[in-house]
C-alpha cells in the first residue's frame, strides 16, 4: 500500500509541474516615440540697399521644417521704417515707409505690406507655400522704396523674422 501511495503521490507532483509552468507571469512593454514639429531658418541674405535709383530689391531666406506644411512667418520691423540718421534728422528727414514682402514665389513687393505697420510682428505678403519634410525652401524677401529720399543722409530699419510650424 506504500507502494501505490508513494506512486499516487509522484504521479501528482509530476501532474502540478505542467499546470505551474501555464501560470508563468508575462510583463508587455509598450514602445513609442514622438518628435514635435518644428522650422528653423538656414542661409539668409544680411542685407539690402534701397535708394532712389534702385527702389526695388529682392533677397533670399531659406527656412525648414520637419514636416509636410505651411510655417506661420512673422515680420517685425525695429524702426516701423527706414529711419533716418543723424544728418538726415537733421536735414528734415522723417522715418520713410516702404513696402515688404515675403514667401515663396514673391517676385516683387510694390504691392507688400508697409514697414510702418510691421512694429510688432505680423504676416506679411506672400504665400508660404507648403513644404515637404526635411526640405530647405528658399523664400524670396522683396523690398520697395515707394517714394524718393528727399533728404541726405543714411537711413536704416531692421527686419526681424520668425517661424513657427
């Protein structure tokens, strides 16, 4: 009768070791990522001339962004103008209003948005076309003096630009 129980008693151990391994404990990890969009600007052109005989200049700024779409991109202008210097002041001069404009496919900016009306960050006229991912684009910056300079001297503004997605 030892026997039979000592067999019975093995037999069910043996039986418990399948139904332990079935209750192994699993642990899942889940894996992601994420990166936030994002547009910085490249090579921009530093500086443009406008004068009486050359009331029209272009440049270029290229910009980028991780994504497919169109970049929001502001312009502040520090003097609301071209702003004139000591001598021009001087002389008579007043701040000089000129026209801007900005985007992709810009040609000219006789039609843009005056300096004047840029001394906090706004939009500009342009289109900023969208763009692919990882891409550099190169927008045009047009500039326009819509009327002569009457008084010597040197005049100046400077144009702040910024992008966001």
């Amino acid at each position: 009768m030892k026997k039979i129980l000592s067999l019975s008693i093995l037999a069910l151990v043996a039986a418990a070791a399948p139904a332990q391994a079935a209750t192994d404990q699993q642990v899942t990890v889940n894996v992601d990522a994420s990166l936030a969009q994002r547009c910085f600007f490249g090579t921009a052109v530093s500086n443009l001339t406008l004068s009486n005989t050359a009331p029209n200049t272009t440049g270029t700024i290229n910009y980028e962004c991780n994504f497919i779409g169109s970049p929001t991109v502001t312009v502040a202008s520090t003097n609301g103008g071209l702003k004139p210097d000591a001598t021009a002041a001087f002389n008579g001069a007043t701040t000089v209003d000129y026209k801007i404009a900005f985007g992709n496919g810009v040609t000219s900016a006789t039609s843009g948005t005056n300096a004047s009306t840029l001394s906090t960050a706004a939009s500009v006229v342009g289109t900023n076309a969208v763009t692919a991912s990882n891409t550099q684009t190169a927008a045009t910056l047009a500039l326009n003096l819509p009327s002569n300079l009457l008084y010597a001297g040197a005049y100046a503004d400077v144009l702040t630009f910024t992008i966001a997605p």
